[in-house]
C-alpha cells in the first residue's frame, strides 16, 4: 500500500475494511479539497470510487485486487459499500458516486483553468459529453478525447497523447475492473495530477443513459433504475447478492469468533 493511502488515512478519519478493500471514511468536502491540496502541492493522485461489485471482483480476481492497492485514496461509490460499513464497522460512510465526483472535478477545473482529458466510452461519446458539460461549465478546456475503443497496438499512440498533452485532470471511462486495472498500469508513467476511473459517467454527462432519481439513490436502489433502464446488465448485477452474502457471513464470522473468545 502507498505511504500516501496511509497518510490520508490517518489524517482523514481512518479506513474501514470492505471485505479486504480498504476504503477512506472521506466526506465530499474532505476529498475535494484533499485534492485540490494535492495538486497545488505537485502530488499525483489515483482516486478509486469503489462500488459492490468492484469489491466482489477484487475478492474473486488477485490481478483486481492488486491494482486497487495501487490506489492513493479509494472511497464508497454506491449504497452496497455504505452499508457494509455500517453492518461491519458500524461505520457512516459518505456516498460519493464517480459520475458526481467526475463532475464535481470537471466543474472545479473550468473555474480554475485546469485542462481535463477524456478518455472512454464509445465513439462520439466523449467529445458529446464535453459538448454537454461546457453549456454547464463555460470554462472548460479538454486536454484530449479519446474512445475506449482502442486496440492493444493503439495503446501506445493514446499513452503519447495523453504524455504530450499533460492534463491537470484524466478521467477514464473504461468499466471497472478495465479502468483500475489500466490506471494501475499506467498512471504513474502518466503522470497526471488527478486520474479517475469513472465508468459510465461519459453516457451520462452525453446525455445517452439517464441517472435514477434523487431519492432512489438515496434509498440504496440506484442499481434498480440501471438495470430497468438497461437489461442486459442483469449479470452483473448478480454480484450484489454475492457481496451481500459475503458482508452477513464475514459479520456472522466476527461475531461467531467474540463469542468463542468470551466463552
């Protein structure tokens, strides 16, 4: 684990176990500004939004797991982590999902006239949610947009761009596990002040896919909404009841294990 995971920590309320994913117990206000510290101190930053299923895939996948202990800061991305804090920790964690963080530093960058690059989704995609977020965000000044599309013997030309382009702030929309395992890879070589992997969002911010309402989210049942909306996630989505299972059990294990030692 990088001395800089340990440092924030300490500093910032700690770190609570999620089935071996330590995640950062940081409010929305602690992490920007954290950041915002961060880059006028010349540090580089990986920041990891981390939801159930990156979790479960960080249990099932030692090469997922590795990357993630890569990481600079990891804090809750979704309900399902949240909860598991309070169930295992007895922990409140605050929920930042990456599309609200992503933005959050998109906005950030436009009022202090830091570049961002785009990097993800489909074709089109993110020169059409760069177009979406200026009518928000008049200040904005991309850096690059490139697809995710690319092809292994591309890889380089893209670790070139984004190398002579030298943003402030690279937001990666490749799907988790893809964009940790790639950031692990390459971020360092990079270079980048801050870098995100931010799954969906570039959908999101271009208008493509619609984000659950507000009190949805706030009930925990934003995987819901997405998997009405689009189907075909519905495997994924078999990795909630997992992790689930997964959080009782180690909370069952716990208890089963105090009771043995007061007996």
């Amino acid at each position: 684990m990088k001395d800089t995971f340990l440092s924030v920590g300490e500093k910032h309320g700690g770190i609570v176990d999620i089935l071996g994913v330590p995640i950062h117990r940081l409010t929305r206000s602690e992490l920007l500004q954290l950041l915002r510290e961060r880059v006028e101190a010349g540090l580089a930053t990986w920041l990891v939004t981390a939801n159930a299923e990156l979790v479960v895939r960080a249990g099932d996948d030692p090469m997922v797991a590795a990357a993630l202990r890569k990481a600079d800061i990891l804090v809750a991305d979704g309900a399902g982590v949240v909860w598991a804090a309070r169930t295992l920790a007895g922990v409140e964690l605050e929920r930042l999902p990456g599309v609200e963080i992503g933005e959050e530093l998109v906005r950030w960058a436009a009022e202090a006239g830091l570049t961002v690059y785009f990097l993800g989704a489909e074709p089109g995609v993110a020169e059409a949610a760069v177009e979406r977020l200026r009518r928000r965000y008049p200040g904005l000044v991309t850096a690059g947009c490139r697809h995710g599309y690319f092809t292994p013997e591309e890889e380089e030309d893209i670790l070139e761009d984004i190398k002579e382009a030298a943003p402030d702030i690279l937001l990666v929309a490749l799907g988790a596990p893809r964009q940790e395992l790639w950031l692990a890879q390459h971020q360092r070589e990079l270079g980048v002040p801050v870098a995100v992997g931010v799954g969906g969002s570039f959908d999101v911010w271009a208008g493509r896919v619609k984000r659950a309402p507000a009190w949805m989210g706030d009930l925990g049942l934003e995987w819901l909404f997405r998997l009405l909306i689009q189907p075909r996630r519905a495997g994924r989505m078999l990795a909630l009841p997992r992790f689930v299972r997964q959080v009782l059990r180690r909370k069952c294990l716990r208890r089963c294990g105090r009771n043995w030692q007061g007996k």
